[in-house]
C-alpha cells in the first residue's frame, strides 16, 4: 500500500491538472485554488475510509481491493506491489508532480489575472 501522502498528493495534482484551463477564464476558480487542493487529495484518499470507518467497514475494505478503486486519483494501482516496494520513491515522485502541478495551475492563473486586466482596461 502505497503511503497516504500519495494518495494525498496524487489526487490533488490530477485536481490542479483539471482545473488548470478553467483558472485562464475563471477567477473562481483561481480564488479556490485552496480548496481545489483539499478535495482532490481527499477525493484520493476515500477507498482508505475503511480504515476509520465505525460501519460497513468490511464492505468499504472489499472496495479499496479491486480496480474500482481506481476512479479515486488511481489509487488501487498506486497500491500495487511495485509502488508499495518504492515507497520512498513513489513518495518523491508524488511530491515531484505535486509540484509541477502548482506551477502549471500557478501560470494559468496568472494568464488568467493578467487577461482580466487587460479586458478591464479596454
């Protein structure tokens, strides 16, 4: 299994990576930015519910096991044997893309601020 922090960072940056194209034309979307963060590393995480979960516990454990898992920011392949065996790898290379999802959703941003402005002024 792969460390939590992957889960975290990888859903977060596939978020980033949606939302990069909408922050050109959305100043919403660049004012959530935050936010935008925090559920996509939430949304990686949910197939480990099961761990915290009071109910249903069993059944929430079946799902993180199977490729349905998947629709969670990859989350049942990032828990392959081979992830699990590079851990500290596949930590470094979730905080790598992390990174390179903030600055490309960091740059449309400021397209996006700088487009504004330029339509304010004509």
């Amino acid at each position: 299994m792969a460390p939590a922090i992957v889960h975290f960072l990888v859903g977060a940056s596939l978020v980033l990576f949606v939302l990069a194209p909408l922050a050109l034309v959305s100043a919403r979307v660049r004012e959530r930015r935050l936010s935008a963060v925090a559920v996509g590393g939430l949304w990686g995480l949910v197939p480990d519910f099961h761990n915290v979960s009071p109910v249903y516990s069993d059944e929430l454990e079946s799902c993180h096991g199977s490729p349905r898992a998947d629709l969670f920011a990859a989350h049942y392949t990032l828990d392959r044997p081979l992830v699990r065996e590079l851990s500290v790898e596949s930590t470094a290379a979730s905080i790598l893309l992390f990174l390179i999802a903030v600055t490309v959703f960091g740059v449309f941003c400021g397209i996006g601020r700088h487009r504004d402005k330029e339509a304010e002024t004509n």
